[in-house]
C-alpha cells in the first residue's frame, strides 16, 4: 500500500465505507492516468464538474493569468475585482433579462442556502416545496428540502415548514399556497435518475408560484452549463425561474456556484440587517478566471450543437435486454438495471476495463453517463461497447 493510499483512508474522513480508492497522478481531456499509468475514460466529469474536460489550455491558460496578478484580497462584495466582473457581465448576457444579479458562492449548497435565505427575506414567509428524490446539497437547510427520508432521518431536527411532493404531479401543484416563499425544483431531476419533466408540469409550477407570491427557484448545480445541449435546462422548457442556481461545472474544474435573481430581489440582502449574507471566499478570483474562461468557450464553439448528437449516439449503441430503460438529455443519461447489484457488477466491471461509471443517489439501479461535453465519437462507441461487455461477463 502506498503512502498516499495509507493516509488517504487514515486521515481523509471517508463519506462512504467503501471508497472507489483510485490513485489518480493527472488528468487529460476525457481521461484519468493512476500511479500506474492506467488510463481510464470518463464518463461522470467527477459528478458533471469537468464540462470542458481535464486540463483544458484555454481555461488553465486563465487560470495562470490570474495567478500571476493577484489570488484572495478581501471577503466578497467589498472590492471591485475584474474576474468576478466581468463573469458576472458575460454570464448576464446570456440570461433573461429578469436574472441580472449574481451572488458568487464556494459550492452548490451555499447556493441553495442563499436562495432559501433571499426567498424568506423578499417574501416574508417561511414555508418551502421541494419534490420526492430531489438532492439540493447536504447543509442543514439544503437537507431539509432533500427529497428523500433515507439522507436525512439521522441528522432530525431539520428546518420545519418544508413540504415534499411528487415530481411531475399536476394535481399535488395546487398543495402550494399563499404561504409558501419558494419552490425549489429540479428542472430535469439528477439524482433521482434523470427524470425529464413531463410536458405542462414545470409550466404549471410558474403558474401556481406567480398565483401564491411563491418564488420559483431551479437548481441547475448538475444541469448547466451544456450538459442537456443548451446552456441551461430551463432553456429547453422556456420557464423562467425566479432564482436560478449555479454550481459544479461552473467554475471550470475550480470550486464555484452562485444564486442569481433580480437586482430588486437581490437588494433585500443588502439591509435589515446590512451583510445579510456574507462569504469570505465566494467568488475567489482564481475560481472566477476559470469559470469565465469555461463560459466564453462552451457558449462560443460547437460543442453545444453536438451535445444532443452525442446522447443520441450513446443511447442507439446501448441496446441490451437488460437495461430496462435510457433516460436522458444531452449528455446526462441513466441506464436503468432490474436492481443495484446488477449495476454495481456492471459499474465494476467498466472500471476493470478503463471506463469510469457511477450510480445515482436515489436510483441505485442506475447506471450514470454525463461525460466531458469533449468526448469524441470514437471514444462513445468505446465506453458502449465495454459498457455492454461488462453486462454480458455479469
């Protein structure tokens, strides 16, 4: 055992009792290299982060740009600093007019807690809607909202007022009333297995948080940025939300998220009390260099008109008796299993072979692809095709 597996599970605190435990020594394009020089490819983008893939020139090149000029200076929002900026005017122009104020956060949870935060203090009310097998984050309030029993039992009591329903439910939209400050939502659900919203349902829920005085929050942590082939989910519905969320692949590979509104909605932080949110390293210069650098190229090449090419390729390769069934947009796609033994064989397997898979949280049955946005044609018909060998050695 080498050194670094020894103090990787003596001294690095586990979140499971079974670590995937690869060594890795770097990382290129779509592929990681472990201290044996083993390649594997891709297929999660470290739990849809590396959009752009490993080591990307134009975004390292920003990175080393920034580095050279300044790293942390003061806590958020009190110096001007040109990399969050100008990340904030190039994100703005590509956002509807109603979201044109943004709050830089470290992760994707301080995201949804910010936003839970701001839809209380706009709204004056307390109550939240979130759907069954959501994953909003693990913080205090970002579990409260969970969407599933299993993830949050243990750490009661959680904040009241939070009401789960059923995702793609008509009927249970009209349970949200006049006391509700917000609907947190999915626009197509993650951990849950990638469940697409059935036609009409997210535009209901506009409709029932425009009739209550609700805000409508989407959380597109793993669904922005291309994944789905547009630059976000919501694009693809054209409901607009009242707060968006950002996080994962925002910040290039570095740590970043942000909660975005309106610049009215966004004032009712600034007072009673002054720094009603605060965040020493939200928006880190480093972090934002980065993510501006990963925007300019995802939204100013090709790669998004490919993405929904590519998701077709993957799932016309994918025919086997036993995948239940594909789901998916873009490149978020899950295969769905009878059960989780068969894709844990089936993810190990593919590991075994230089393929690097996953499940999801709440649908264990299934198997996760949402490689890099980079991946090339032939590197798609080889994960298909290891993935379909594994099935079979099962």
């Amino acid at each position: 055992m080498t050194r670094e597996r020894t103090n990787f599970y003596q001294y690095v605190a586990q979140t499971s009792p079974a670590p995937v435990g690869l060594e890795i020594e770097w990382a290129e394009g779509v592929y990681l290299f472990d201290t044996s020089g083993k390649k594997y490819l891709d297929l999660i983008s470290g739990i849809a982060v590396s959009n752009l893939g490993h080591q990307h020139p134009i975004v390292i090149s920003a990175i080393e740009s920034q580095l050279k000029k300044h790293m942390h200076l003061m806590v958020y929002g009190e110096f001007i600093q040109s990399p969050q900026t100008e990340l904030a005017a190039a994100l703005n122009s590509y956002l509807p007019k109603q979201l044109n104020n943004i709050y830089f956060t470290n992760s994707g949870a301080e995201a949804v807690e910010g936003a839970m935060k701001l839809a209380k203090r706009f709204t004056g009310k307390t109550q939240f809607v979130s759907f069954r097998n959501a994953y909003h984050g693990s913080t205090q309030g970002a579990l409260s909202i969970c969407g599933n029993e299993m993830l949050k039992n243990s750490f009661r009591p959680l904040l009241p007022g939070c009401s789960i329903h059923e995702y793609n439910s008509l009927s249970e939209i009209e349970h949200i009333d006049e006391s509700c400050a917000g609907v947190i939502v999915e626009p197509i659900q993650g951990e849950a297995g990638v469940i697409i919203p059935e036609k009409g349902f997210l535009e209901a829920l506009r409709k029932r948080c425009d009739e209550t005085g609700a805000l409508l929050i989407f959380d597109e942590i793993q669904t922005g940025f291309g994944r789905t082939g547009k630059l976000f989910a919501f694009e693809h519905s054209g409901v607009i939300p009242d707060i968006l969320l950002l996080g994962k692949s925002f910040g290039g590979g570095l740590p970043l998220a942000a909660f975005i509104s309106s610049k009215e909605k966004m004032c009712s932080l600034t007072y009673d009390p002054v720094l009603g949110h605060i965040s020493t390293f939200g928006g880190h210069p480093l972090s934002c260099a980065a993510a501006y650098a990963s925007l300019n190229v995802i939204a100013d090449s090709d790669l998004l008109k490919n993405v929904i090419r590519k998701g077709e390729l993957f799932c016309s390769l994918l025919k086997h008796d036993d995948i239940r069934s594909i789901r998916g947009l873009g490149l978020f796609i899950a295969l769905e299993f009878e059960n989780e033994r068969i894709n844990q064989e089936v993810i190990k397997r593919c590991l075994d072979k230089g393929v690097i898979t996953d499940w999801f949280l709440f649908a264990p049955n299934c198997l996760r692809i949402a490689p890099p946005l980079i991946i090339r044609d032939e590197e798609i018909t080889f994960a298909c095709s290891t993935i379909l060998e594994a099935i079979n050695s099962i």
